[in-house]
C-alpha cells in the first residue's frame, strides 16, 4: 500500500492518475444506469476533472466506485465569493453496494478537504436522501415552470430601449461570460466559471437534443451604445400534431439579465415565440422575478427540486466567511458525527452587514443546539433557522436566541445554483 492509499472493506482507496480516467469515469456511467454520454460531453468533463481530487476504490485492477471535486468558488451571503470544494461524480458499481464503500469514500474526501484549502463542500445529489448522514443539508432548491404561449403575457414594463439580436451561442460567448460574472456576487449560491467551465452552458452535442434545435442565443443590447445587457439561451421543438396546428416547446437554457426591464424584454420574447404552444425550463431561482412579471402566475406551473447540499467542511472558518443580514452574538451547541472536529461550543458574533464574523470555541452554555446538517441548510440563507426550529431540529436553549439568529442568517435573495457540476 502506498502512502496515498487506505482501505474499505479491504479494498485499495486512492487517488485518481490521468491513464485511469476512461476506466474510473466509466465506473460512474455504470453506477448511474450504464448508458455512454455523448463524447462532446465526455470530453468536457474529462478536461475539467481534477485528477488529484478525485477518489477511487480498485478490486484488484477494477475501479468499483469513485467520488471527485471540483475547485470552485461560490457566493455566500454578504456578496463574498469563496472558494469551495464542489463534490462530484460520486457512485458505486450495483456489484459492491452495501459494503461501506461510498462512506469510506465520503469520510476519506471529507478528511482531505479539513486538509486542504476549502471550508466549505456543496454537491448535487442524485437522491436527495443520501448525503444528509454525512453532514450535508440541503441549502436551496430550483424551480421549474412551464408557460403557455397566448395565454400568460408579460405586464411588467419592458425596456423599449434595447435590441434584440440573434446571435451565434458560441461567437456570444464571451460577452455572455462577462455578463455572468456581473451577476455572480448578487445571489447566494451561485458559481464563478473558471477557466473551462465557460463552455458547459454551451454543450449541445446533436445527438443529445431529443429533437429540438441546435441552440439558439438572443442578445439584448443597448441600442445606442451596443453594450449587452441581457441574453437567453434556448432550443426549440416543433410539432404539427395531429391536426397540422402547431404545438412546439420552446426549452429555455438561460436567462440573464443586468436590469428589471431587460430581463422583461426577455420573457415577452420567449412568450412570444412562434409555432409553440409552450415555453419551458428546469432551473431558475425560487423567488425569479417572472413570478410577477406576468399577468396569470398560476398558469407557470411551478415545481420544486432540491438543488445545492451544504457542508461545513472548518466550522469556524465557514461561519466567518459569510455576512450577516443583523447583528448576532450566539453559542451554538453542534453535533457533526462525521467531523468530530467540528463538535462541540462555539460562540458566532457578528457586528451585522459588511462588520465580518468570528467564530470561536467556547465552553459557556449553549443558546442554540443542531446538527452540522442544519447549520448547512441554513448557510445560504434560503432555508430559515426558524422553520428549522418549529421542525424540531433546531432547538433554543436561550430566551429569543432562535429569532436572532434567523434574521442574521437570513439573505435578501434566495440561493440560486445555475448549473450543475
């Protein structure tokens, strides 16, 4: 065994060399169903793994299971943008499960990031009841809304002083990055692309469109100077029916936009697209302004999903790279399992927005009991620690000490992940 091994169930667990990535990322196509993706697709994230963060356990020459992370940074509350571990392409072959494999895994990367650079760990999960065992709670959900066109209109004021413009998704790149970044420190949640990861809302590889069109991107632009001030990024599917009466879906991408009119402007062109009965997309905040920019909102249909799980990695250090929406000075008593390192006292003060934090150790009597697990839910502040308190996980040990720290915890904005990773 090298230095760099341990073992689960007796089975090797290292880290990843680039020679072994087609075999190890074949393991998660495996453990995921089995079907290939497609290689433009296989290709980005081969190009994106790091093979120094990425974990697997062999049986002998075979790959059995596998779990990486990306080295990311994402908003936090107060607008801070930190560096966090983004915890990825996590499975195990239906031949080894229930052998312990995918905790040795969770507990090995877990240990490895106390050691490393981040305080905080974020995955998507394929089932949302897996992760909480291991410290992870879930911090922000997604909302999904399908639209009728002709019969929801847009009733907010559109700017008039923009233009609209066609343009190449991958030629409009770069100006759509940019304006990304614009938007990055504004909302909880929400991931600064490093290099590479700007062509992940590009890939449309053909075979994976399930019969729509290749992408199509629409700019709006500042009609006088040209500046961009807005895009959305979209596909659609156009269907006769039975009766030659068009009923295509307009599938929306993304949708971003610098000001309240532009992002407007936007929808009312989504709505207003032809030959499609409907307009829909899978991921936008769950307080998105087009809950009020139109006339019929019962008519979206929105549904939630789970999105971003939270895990305070270095309490102390987590605690202290967010702000605080007031003033908070609390001992919260946690309990981590997990990371023992993490258990025990500790005393949050904050002097309120834009004053910083400290957290540190304290033996004085808890105002406040949870499991890491919550504390993770709340981080983003989407998730209120007073809802978490009526559902009995939060438990108040100190007389209003429940209602301080939900108000400090809270985000103007709801946390928003734009993608996955």
């Amino acid at each position: 065994m090298t230095a760099d091994e341990t073992t689960v169930d007796g089975l090797a667990v290292r880290t990843l060399t680039s020679r072994e990535w087609d075999g190890w990322y074949r393991t998660l196509e495996v453990a995921f169903g089995g079907q290939e993706e497609h290689p433009e697709e296989r290709a980005l994230w081969r190009e994106l793994t790091e093979p120094d963060r990425s974990l697997g356990i062999w049986d002998g020459a075979d790959p059995v299971a596998c779990a990486g992370a990306f080295s990311l940074r994402m908003t936090v509350p107060g607008g801070m943008v930190v560096p966090v571990a983004a915890v990825t392409m996590v499975g195990v072959l239906p031949t080894h499960r229930r052998r312990g494999l995918l905790t040795g895994l969770m507990r090995r990367q877990l240990t490895g990031l106390r050691d490393g650079g981040e305080a905080l760990a974020v995955l998507t999960a394929s089932e949302s009841g897996i992760y909480g065992r291991f410290g992870y709670g879930l911090g922000s959900w997604r909302m999904a809304l399908t639209a009728p066109t002709g019969r929801v209109r847009v009733q907010a004021p559109v700017d008039r002083e923009i233009r609209l413009r066609l343009a190449d998704p991958v030629a409009s790149g770069p100006a759509c990055e940019r304006l990304y970044a614009e938007l990055v420190p504004g909302r909880p949640g929400m991931l600064e692309r490093r290099p590479g990861w700007e062509q992940l809302p590009l890939l449309d590889p053909p075979a994976g469109r399930d019969g729509y069109s290749p992408r199509q991107c629409v700019l709006a632009e500042d009609r006088a100077s040209g500046r961009l001030l807005g895009y959305a990024r979209y596909a659609v599917s156009v269907d006769w029916g039975t009766e030659d009466i068009p009923d295509g879906t307009v599938r929306v991408r993304d949708v971003e936009a610098l000001t309240p009119g532009v992002y407007a402007a936007l929808w009312d062109y989504l709505l207003n697209l032809d030959l499609v009965r409907r307009v829909t997309v899978a991921n936008r905040p769950v307080d998105d302004p087009v809950l009020h920019l139109v006339d019929d909102p019962r008519r979206l249909e929105p549904r939630l999903g789970d999105a971003l799980h939270v895990r305070l990695v270095r309490l102390d250090e987590a605690l202290e790279q967010r702000g605080y929406a007031t003033a908070l000075n609390v001992v919260l008593e946690v309990t981590d399992p997990f990371a023992p390192w993490n258990a025990g006292r500790w005393r949050l003060r904050s002097a309120g927005p834009g004053k910083g934090a400290s957290c540190v150790r304290t033996e004085d009597p808890a105002d406040l009991a949870l499991d890491v697990r919550e504390l993770g839910a709340a981080y983003l502040g989407g998730v209120r620690l007073a809802a978490l308190g009526r559902a009995g996980l939060v438990r108040e040990l100190g007389d209003g000490a429940l209602a301080e720290a939900d108000r400090a915890f809270a985000s103007d904005l709801a946390p928003w992940l734009p993608h996955g990773f």
